[in-house]
C-alpha cells in the first residue's frame, strides 16, 4: 500500500552524500556545526520546519513535519557527534543520516495518514548527552514513540543497555617535604589509593552484572612532596536506575571512608551526565523484528545484551523507544576505531542502510495507523517503567 522503496530511492544518492559529508568533517560533540547545519538543510528542503539551537544547545536541533490532521507523534533521533582521534568510529554519519532520512520518508506519506513526525538532532552522545537534558526538559513528555538505529557487526530488533554515573572523587591534602617533615602532610592521593582498595573489596558484594571502572587524573606534582591534591574518575553501571543508585551510594561511602582514614577532604561531583538504563519494549521489539525482516536486515540475531551505556536509556523512560542495531559488515568490528568508521562506506553498508531506513520507516507508518497496536505498545511501555520505580 505504502511505496516506501520508492521513496527511499528518490533520496537515497543525497542520504549517502549526507552520511559521506558528515564522516569526511568529523566534529566533537557540542561542536557539530558542520554536521547539525548539514541535516537542518536536508530537513528544510523537504519541508520540515526547523527549530535550531534547540533547548539551548547550540548544535542541537527539532524538526517538524505535521500534517495538520489528527494523529500521533513519532520521532526519529539524530546523532552526529564523532570521537576524538578516530572521527566516527561509532557509525554517527550513518546514525543521523537514517534519523533524517527516515522522517523525511515517513512525511511522504503524512498528509494521506494524518499525525506528526519530528526528527531532533541530539549532540554529544560520546560524553554529555543531550537526550538527557532534553529527556529532563520533557521533550519527549507528548511523543507516542521515538526510533533511532545503530550500526554494529550483527542486527538486533532489541538491546539492552547499563544505567550509569561518572563519579568525581577529589581529595585535597596537605602539602609537606616527603622526606623531611612528612607527618605535617596530609597525603591526598594516598585518599585516590584507599578509594580504589575500598572499591575493589566492594566487588565481591555487588550484582554480576554492574561494572565500578576508574582512573586517576590527578595523583600529584613531585614524588618528594606529598600530594595535596588528587583525583579520580569512575563509571558506575547498573542494569537498572534503582539498583545504580544504590550502587552509587556504596561507592561514594568508600571514597568516604578513604578521606576518614586520611585526614583528606572530599569533594564528590559528577564529571558527566547520568545515563539511565534502556527500557525495553516487548512489542514494539516485535514490530519492529518483522518488518527488519520484511525489508531485508542482514545477520539479524537474536536480542543483544549490550554491557555499555546510552543517553537513549533516558528517552526510554519517558515514551516508548527502540534502538536497533544492523550490521555493517559481514566480518567481525570493533566499535569506537578507525575501522569501524571506514566500514560505514562500504557498499554493504549503504545495503544495509537501506534496508533499515525501509524497517524503520515501515514501523513508524504502522503506529500512526493502527491505534490498537500503539496502545499495547504504550501498555507495555507503562507496565515496565511502573516496575522499575
């Protein structure tokens, strides 16, 4: 009934320039000037309204498409940000060209079905996540369902995703000749050290699951003066927001008792934002799993249990969301590398971008017509975020 082939074919060339300009002018998050101001032209050709600096992120962003007829919300989510010194070695030229292309082509057929379709450009996924604040800010408070897609070695319709913090522990000291007159210091890093063992006792008490990983930033000048200042940067994760708080508390409570058997004082900051876990959907996976399956998603497997964190987990919390992931190669990746950036302009690559551009498109246009489907959706969507409170 609905050609969406046909409607990808008609922008595909530009899709691919789009994902190729982006790869070709990598940019840190917050910083994606080029990238943000590519998709806002893109977006505003096909008649989307566009609202930039969205929220007062500068490179962030909210496009609209309504058809002035009744109908539901869906939003497709763009990332655009790179890494530093690899460039997109997370596949985000492909992540937000998809998000584009994907509204643009379910707005082909919005003035025939009714409802809305937004594409929101998201910065800095790497680091400070904009879909936090935008979450928080209640962006996502009217929207029936958000769907965004990640490129990966394997196709899953459903992932999982850890809740996580990033914890800052400074301990400030006293300084003193290391040598000479050592008891009129109070050693700082010997804080950094006691927090670490304290963590490393803790491991045997905490889920299989959660991961306490840290580094030192600070430890010191000179090794003949003792420390007056040092500091650490942990990641705390969890498979839910209740039990990372939890977690959370314990962690804190050994940098704590490290600053007490010191002398050393403890200042305790987050260094980035909060990601929270990501809810799953069992129906809107199920949706979503047929139609990958009806537009040809290569090496589709089963649900993917992910071990890393995402700034999508905080949209889960509010709407019903899927992240799916579809490969890109057809040989084993490593995400966050070179190689990883250079596979997303393969010739498979753009197959398979195809292919998930038509699912996702497919799956938008099924929850703006089919009412009784989106209502299990949101039923379930209910039933797992009332649990997990």
């Amino acid at each position: 009934m609905y050609k969406i082939n046909e409607k990808i074919d008609e922008i595909f060339d530009e899709l691919k320039e789009l994902s190729e300009y982006i790869y070709n002018n990598p940019e840190l998050g917050n910083q994606e000037f080029l990238s943000s101001k590519a998709h806002i032209d893109f977006l505003t050709k096909y008649g989307f309204e566009v609202e930039e600096h969205f929220i007062g992120i500068e490179t962030a962003f909210k496009a609209v498409y309504d058809s002035n007829k009744p109908g539901p919300t869906i939003a497709l989510l763009d990332e655009y940000d790179a890494l530093p010194g690899v460039g997109h070695g997370c596949g985000h030229n492909m992540i937000g060209t998809i998000g584009t292309g994907t509204g643009i082509v379910i707005s082909k057929f919005l003035d025939e079905i009714g409802g809305k379709v937004f594409v929101i450009g998201t910065p800095a996924e790497e680091t400070n996540g904009a879909k936090v604040d935008m979450a928080d800010k209640g962006v996502f408070d009217n929207i029936d369902a958000v769907l965004m897609a990640h490129p990966a070695d394997k196709s899953y319709a459903s992932i999982q995703s850890l809740a996580i913090e990033a914890i800052k522990f400074e301990f400030i000291g006293k300084a003193a000749h290391a040598a000479s007159d050592p008891e009129k210091g109070i050693n700082a890093l010997d804080g950094v050290i006691g927090t670490f063992n304290n963590i490393n006792a803790l491991r045997q008490h905490i889920e299989s699951s959660a991961r306490i990983h840290g580094i030192i930033t600070e430890g010191g000048v000179a090794a003949n003066i003792v420390p007056e200042r040092a500091v650490a940067n942990f990641y705390v994760r969890a498979t839910t927001k209740k039990y990372l708080t939890e977690l959370v508390g314990k962690v804190k409570n050994c940098a704590r008792a490290a600053a007490l058997s010191t002398g050393a004082k403890l200042n305790i900051s987050n260094y980035e934002k909060t990601y929270d876990d990501f809810v799953s959907n069992e129906s809107f996976n199920k949706l979503l799993l047929e139609n990958m399956i009806e537009y040809d998603v290569e090496q589709l497997e089963n649900n993917r249990t992910s071990l890393g964190s995402l700034d999508a987990g905080n949209v889960s919390h509010k709407c019903p969301t899927v992240h799916p992931m579809f490969s890109i190669s057809k040989t084993p990746l490593i995400a966050h590398t070179k190689e990883f950036a250079m596979a997303t302009l393969t010739p498979y690559a753009y197959k398979q971008m195809k292919s998930i551009i038509g699912a996702l498109s497919k799956t938008g246009i099924d929850l703006l017509t089919n009412d009784d489907l989106l209502k299990k959706i949101k039923a379930d969507f209910d039933n797992v975020v009332s649990k997990e409170k």
